[in-house]
C-alpha cells in the first residue's frame, strides 16, 4: 500500500474499532517477527524479513488510515507476550503461523463493513495474510480468518476442526 485507505464516507465508530483492531494486529506482528527471523537462516529469515516489511507497511497503511477517518491510532505497546516459546526455527515457524492467523482473523472485521474501501482493504490483507500463513505452515485454511468452530451451525457437528 503506499497510500491510507480512504474510507468513501464518514467512518463510524464500529469502522474505527475494526481498524485499530488490525493495526493491534500488525502491531503485534510487526514485534513477533523479529522473534521469528532471530530463530532462521537461509530462505526462512529472507521470508521472515519480507512478511515483517509487509506488516510494517500494512500498520503504517493502517495508521495513516484511522487519522485520515479523525482517530487517533492506538500506539503498539513497548513489548508483547508471545503466544508460544521460541527456541527453534521450528517454533520461530509456528509463531509466523499464528501471527498470520491473528492478523488475517483481525482484518475479517474489515470485511464485514459496509464500506467499500475499508471492505477492499480487509480482504485484502486477509488474503495476503492467508498466502504468508499458507506458506509457513504448507497448508491452507477454508475460511482464513475464521475458527473452525464458528463455520458450523449450532448443535451440528463440523468435518472442520480448529487449526492445531
């Protein structure tokens, strides 16, 4: 992106949650990475080094547009607990996973605006986010984004279970 995002109208304040709900994400991705690229060598930390850029442009897109909509972004936090210990390339790869499973389930909010712009824009990202999560794990999600339980109806029961 080298640009905001401009909204087509006015932003409401549910729009406004749903984007500092993915800057939170990017935000927090922006810190796990250098985690992650610290554990690889090789083709694994250029990967790293890449999806780390494509996140800092994403919170920097994201930033830029929350100001332009009149918010103020909610700055990232000084540090960040990590969802598992990383003391491998083999977890520094399963972390990349489930940083692109959060980012891309943050930007299923977008999705579900009615604003056009803000709409192209979160599916967007959870399509890159679903290709780099796809390319760290080797496999795919039906529904990137999206809990396996929350594709089933209640009281049925789902072929789909949760990523593990």
């Amino acid at each position: 992106m080298t640009g905001p995002s401009m909204p087509s109208g006015p932003v409401s304040p549910q729009a406004i949650a749903k984007l500092q709900a993915a800057l939170a994400a990017e935000q927090a991705a922006c810190y796990a990475y250098g985690v992650v690229g610290a554990y690889l060598s090789g083709a694994a930390a250029a990967m790293a080094d890449s999806d780390w850029v494509a996140h800092e442009l994403a919170r920097d897109n994201l930033v830029a547009t929350i100001t332009a909509a009149g918010a103020d972004p909610v700055p990232a936090a000084v540090a960040y607990q990590l969802p598992i210990q990383v003391h491998s390339p083999a977890q520094a790869t399963a972390l990349a996973v489930i940083l692109e499973e959060r980012v891309a389930q943050a930007y299923t909010g977008l999705v579900g605006l009615t604003d056009l712009t803000l709409r192209a824009l979160g599916a967007r990202q959870l399509r890159d986010a679903a290709l780099r999560a796809a390319t760290w794990s080797h496999a795919t999600a039906a529904f990137p984004g999206l809990p396996g339980s929350s594709l089933s109806a209640p009281g049925s029961t789902s072929a789909i279970s949760e990523p593990g």
